[in-house]
C-alpha cells in the first residue's frame, strides 16, 4: 500500500493555511463576524477584570475559548487580533493532517487520504469559521484531533490511544458542550467493536474517568458561585425551551419577511415565553431557572403534539439538507451554499452506507457522530453551524471515497491500491 510521504503532509498543511489566511482578508468575513461574538469579547473583559463567571441569560458558557480570548489579550495586548487569527488558522491547518490521518485509519488508500487532505483544505463552509473569534475554530480543530485518537483506539485497541482521546475531546468539550451527546454513542461503539469484558469496561471507566476530571474544576466552580454543577456548560433548559415555543415554531416553518420588525425578533431569540417567565426566575439561581425553562418546553410539547412533531421533521430535514436555510438567507448565498455541499453530502451519504453494509464494525465512528448530532438537532434544535464543525469534515471525506470508488471501479483509476473495505471483501473470497 503506497503511504502519504512527509513531504506531501506538509504540502497539504501549507496549503490549507494559506487559503484559509488568503479566505480571511479577501471574502470580506470579519474576524467578529459570528453571531456570538460580542458575547465572548464581552467575557474576556469581565475575565481580564477579574470576573470569571460565564453565567449568561439562557445558559453558562463553555469556558476554554473566553479564556483563550482573555489569554490573547494579555500576552499581545493590541496585537492579539492578528496572534490569534494565526493560531487559529495554524492549529485549522493541523487539523486538516489529522483529518487526513482518520482517513489512513478508515480506508487504508492514498489517493483517499490525499484527496480528503486537498478537499477539505479548501473547503468553503470551513474556511468561513477558520478565522473568526468564536468557539468554532478551536472547537473544530480539537474535535477533529480528537476523534483521529479514537478511531487509533478502535483500529488497535490500545489503551494510550483512548486516554489520548479523552483528554483532547475533554478540552473539546470545554470549547462548545454541543459534542456532550456524541460521548455515549462513541463508547457504545467501542462496545459493539471489542465485546463486553472487563477490559473493555475498564477502558470506558478510565475514559470517563478523564472525561469528569477535566471538566471538574469548572463544574465545581459553577455549583459554588451559581448554584449548578456543569460539565462544560449549562443551558440544557433554556436550549430546550427556546426550540419548543410558538416563536420558535414560526420561526422555523413559516417567518416573517426578513426586512421586517418581527423577523429580527425572532431571529434574536426575544420569545414572549422567556418575558412571560422572567417574574418567576428573576433573582433565582440559575438551577431554578433551567429548571423553569425545562418544565415550560415540556408543557408546551405536551399541549402542542402536532407542532412538536413539525418541529422534529423540520429539524431532521434541515439537518441533513446541505447549505444554508433558504428561509433565513437570500437565495443566492443559500444556492451557492448548497450547489458547493451538495455533492459532498449526497456522496457522502451513499459512502457511508455502502461501507456500513460492507464492514460495520469499522465506520462505527462516523454513526456515533451522526447519531449525536442527530439527537441534538431533535431534542433541541438543528443549526446549521453545529453540523458544519462536528460531522462535515467527515462527510468531506467520506465523499473522497466515493470519488474514489467510483473511478476505481468505472474507469480503472487508482487500481493499484483498493479501500480498506475492499481488501477485506477480497479476502474474503
């Protein structure tokens, strides 16, 4: 099997920095660009101040970008735009090898792993966040690190691998809390892949065991100073009720028109139920309110079943449409969106379930992800951007298989070296 050389690694490296430095000073996207922006410059003043908690009004924030942010500022005082802006761009480039390094692990092919290291370093919907000063960045790169250290796990079984998984998807976790519900269906692969023993469940413990450690400091800061223990951050209530509310309904099936009062209303999450509660929660801890908030979803949920089930397709619709929302962009930024991710999720789709039907057992990794994401999408709400930084950089790859397969097997290209899948139907024989 032909390997990636060290000199195409770093050639593919330097080519996802440069377009993603060459991305932020020509598209136009301003470093503070993002919609929660202003939040986390806002936090690393009050940190800068002395001021550490993150308690905002629906949710406590993950700690580890604020920080960052905070730390940036304090090394490079007015400079600290451009040093941060590089060190995100730099550790985005790194990502793009270890994306390339799960795709060795996955399908033992080259020309697999060079296309997925030469897609995804010029791949728009990433280079977007590549720059910009919000948890996506980081979040994205570390996620992806992480996940490389898994499937390490799952190709070898040793238990260094995972530990070094737990300890980058702990820090991952600490950037944006989104990947919380991705954990139980990891470890449920890892249960399916090595059969129930003891070593297997000690493996899981030693994981956990990590897991809790690093987010412990945090989470025993917030049951101290806000009354409620947090993994990496709250908000479980608050989410939960801001995609389960007659605003929110609207909002997603049928919005105003984007120019209009109501529109921006809704877009910025003013509900009436939140002012409604505000008499109840105003003064409690922010356990009371989560709870309030939780306790109000349900109800509506539960006085609402025909809504409640629209909301869950809409969800799960958009979650799997490529691109933007068309209901919530103008439609040439939502067709040049979807005409650039469509061909990447429909091969990607078609990848993964032709690899699933040929040897599960080892794209456990990809349905962990996806089921994760999933659940989050319909238990709270699918947005579009917690898609693209957690399971698009692995649909990107999964297309690269395809494209591959499909040349291999209709036009005898890359003939001299088969996907891990199809060494193994060939052993088979």
């Amino acid at each position: 099997m032909k390997n990636i050389t060290p000199k195409e690694f770093v050639l593919v490296f330097f080519l996802a920095v440069f377009t993603r430095y060459m991305f932020s000073i020509f598209s136009g996207v301003d470093n503070f660009a993002g919609p929660d922006n202003w939040r986390y410059l806002q936090q690393s003043v009050r940190i800068l101040q002395g001021n550490f908690n993150l308690e905002e009004k629906l949710f406590i924030t993950a700690p580890l970008f604020p920080y960052i942010l905070s730390l940036f500022k304090w090394l490079f005082a007015s400079k600290f735009v451009l040093a941060l802006e590089a060190f995100q761009i730099i550790l985005s480039g790194v990502s793009v090898i270890f994306l390339m390094l799960s795709s060795k692990l996955i399908f033992r092919n080259y020309y697999i792993t060079l296309l997925t290291g030469l897609v995804y370093s010029v791949y728009p919907v990433t280079l977007y966040y590549a720059h910009q000063f919000s948890q996506e960045s980081i979040f994205q790169s570390l996620f992806i690190i992480s996940m490389y250290y898994f499937l390490l796990y799952m190709d070898k079984g040793r238990l260094n691998s995972l530990l070094k998984f737990s300890l980058i998807f702990s820090l991952a976790l600490l950037t944006k809390s989104i990947i919380l519900l991705i954990f139980p269906f990891l470890m449920l692969s890892v249960l399916i892949k090595f059969s129930l023993t003891k070593k297997t469940v000690g493996h899981i413990i030693s994981c956990l065991a990590i897991l809790l450690l690093m987010t412990f400091p945090y989470g025993a800061y917030n049951k101290l100073v806000n009354g409620s223990y947090v993994i990496a951050s709250s908000g479980q209530g608050g989410h939960f009720l801001t995609g389960h509310n007659d605003d929110f309904y609207t909002y997603i099936s049928n919005p105003p028109p984007r120019d209009s009062v109501e529109y921006r209303r809704l877009s910025i999450m003013e509900y009436k139920i939140f002012d409604q509660l505000k008499p109840i929660i105003e003064g409690k801890n922010h356990k009371f309110q989560q709870d309030i908030y939780l306790q109000a979803g349900i109800k509506w949920s539960l006085e609402n079943p025909k809504k409640l089930f629209e909301i869950a397709w809409i969800n799960f619709r958009n979650f799997m449409m490529p691109g933007f929302n068309i209901l919530h962009h103008p439609f040439n930024m939502w067709l040049l969106t979807f005409m650039i991710s469509l061909p990447i999720f429909i091969f990607a789709y078609v990848e993964i379930i032709r690899n699933l039907f040929a040897n599960y057992k080892s794209h456990l990794t990809i349905v962990s992800i996806y089921s994760g994401m999933l659940s989050v999408a319909i238990i709270f709400y699918a947005y579009n951007r917690y898609r693209t930084v957690t399971i698009e950089p692995y649909y990107v790859m999964y297309a690269c298989s395809f494209v591959v397969y499909f040349l291999q097997e209709n036009f005898k290209f890359f003939t001299a070296t088969k996907t891990s899948t199809e060494n193994l139907l060939q052993s088979q024989k």
